[in-house]
C-alpha cells in the first residue's frame, strides 16, 4: 500500500462518525395537547390564523418570558422566525418535515429562542430525538385569531416597503375566506370557486367516529339539510375530518345552527355501543370508500 493511501486510509478510520438520525413517524404528534383538534385543524384547514403559545416554567427561566406565538404559515413557509424585540413565531405549515411534526414544532420554538433577536432561524429538517411541544409548553386551549390576510406577519411600518407590500398582496391572494365556527371545536366554513365547505376535525377515536358517522348515514341524517352534501372525508394527524359540500352563496353564520344540529346527532351515534346492524355495516363501506385526498 502507497504511503499516500495508507495516510487517507488512517485519516478515514480515525475521523469520527456522524450518528445517523433517524426518522420515527407518530401517527398523533398532538395526542395529549387539550386542543388536540384545533391543532390538526390550524395545521391542515385553516389558511391565516394565530395563537399565543406559553413557555414551560423551565424555558422562561432560561430564555426569560419571551412572547411565543403560533402561526399557521410564515413568509417562505419558514418553521420559525425571531423578531428583533425578542418575540418568536413558529409556523405550522413548512416545507421540511420529519415523521414527528411535535417534535418538529418544539426543535423550531427551541432554536428560535436561542436565536439571537432578528436573526435568520436555523431549523434542522430531521432534528433527532428530543423534547416535544407537550414537553416544553403549559398545555391549555388555544385562543386562536383568525386573519383575513398575512399582515400579521409584519411590523409597524413594514407594509410602506412596495416589495413587501407586493410580496404580502401575492400571498393574500391565496386565501380562501375562512370562518371558525362556535357550533363545534375545530370546525370551520371556507369558501372556495363554485362552492362552500364546512370542515370538522373530529376529537374522536377513528373507529368510533366512522361508526358514529355510518349511523347518521344509515338514517339518512349525514347532511345539515337541502342544498347540502356530505363530500367525505379525509384522516389528518390520527383524526377523521368529514366534509360537507354548500351553497356558495350562503354565508358562515346561517351555518351556526344546522352544524350545532349535527353535532349534537353525531354525540348521540357515538354515546350508542352496540354493533352496527347490516344498513349501518353498509353505510360505514360506503364512506370508507369515499375518502377525500385533498387537504
């Protein structure tokens, strides 16, 4: 062996090795968070919404009380951005992703808060094992705005920038008109080209959820009444999301009711515990076969 490969060969062998990591997929990142629905939602349905988020005891006194908040997309799908009066936003909806989205989220709010205030954030696309957002927040209900466009993305003053103005007017012009309904958690109107939705994460077991579902269909009470259909549905994050087809011309609030109707139906399918008869059995095929792809 040359002296030359010898050294690249001693060189190799002695330079240490990177742990690979590896990716582990959870199918409910949110199981354990009160708001557990609301999370899948913000993250799956909803176009412009925020929330305030709490630091863990431990976190606030190693960071201090810093203002976190929770956004459902930032500029450029970024997973985190820090402001130069300190406060941190974390976007829901990114680009890069692992298997846990928790996790993700929690490395995000980390490397923001250890950011230097209106820095540019570093987040690893697979950040490893590690603590989780039910690890590092105090857990309770969000209190979610909704926003009919991005400019809550920006500082005072930052909208005078035309690149900035034309930069936000382009992703305004992307969003659907969406409404957060108070009939039922996680549910929410959207109106979209030729028609309207109402869409509902329900905070339910799978199973127990289909078959409280296939019994409104066996009754033939799965709809919120003329002029509307039941499109199917789709899983999110461990959760069943039915959605509904509506008149586009009728708005969100004239929804409140017939959608308070049906939940209250939908409790009392999910309170029954016998096994499905033979026209339940029916309908429960009937909608696993009409499961909807789009988001």
């Amino acid at each position: 062996m040359s002296k030359r490969r010898k050294s690249q060969r001693t060189t190799t062998d002695t330079a240490p090795r990177r742990d690979k990591v590896r990716d582990v997929f959870v199918p409910r990142p949110f199981d354990g968070l009160v708001d557990e629905s609301e999370w899948i939602a913000l993250r799956e349905l909803v176009p412009a919404a925020s929330a305030p988020l709490r630091l863990a005891p431990a976190l606030v006194e190693e960071f201090g009380d810093r203002k976190a908040t929770l956004a459902t997309v930032l500029p450029m799908a970024a997973p985190a951005i820090t402001k130069p009066d300190g406060r941190v936003l974390i976007g829901l909806q990114r680009h890069q992703q692992s298997g846990d989205v928790s996790r993700d989220l929690a490395d995000a709010l980390l490397s923001a808060l250890r950011t230097e205030p209106g820095g540019q954030v570093a987040v690893a696309p697979l950040p490893g094992p590690g603590p989780r957002l039910q690890d590092i927040l105090v857990d309770g209900p969000l209190d979610i705005s909704m926003h009919d466009g991005f400019d809550f993305w920006l500082d005072p003053g930052a909208a005078d920038d035309p690149t900035v103005q034309a930069s936000l007017e382009r992703a305004n012009a992307a969003i659907y008109p969406t409404v957060r309904l108070t009939a039922a958690k996680a549910a929410y109107w959207c109106r979209v080209p030729e028609k309207a939705h109402v869409r509902w994460v329900l905070p339910d077991d799978e199973d127990a959820a289909l078959d409280a579902l296939a019994r409104l269909g066996a009754a033939g009470t799965l709809t919120f009444g003329e002029q509307t259909k039941f499109a199917g549905m789709f899983r999110a994050h461990g959760r069943l999301v039915p959605v509904w087809d509506l008149p586009e011309e009728t708005p969100a609030a004239e929804w409140e009711e017939p959608v308070a109707q049906f939940a209250k139906r939908y409790a009392e399918a999910l309170a029954v515990t016998d096994p499905l008869d033979a026209a339940g059995r029916r309908a429960r095929q009937g909608l696993l076969g009409r499961q909807l792809t789009l988001r």
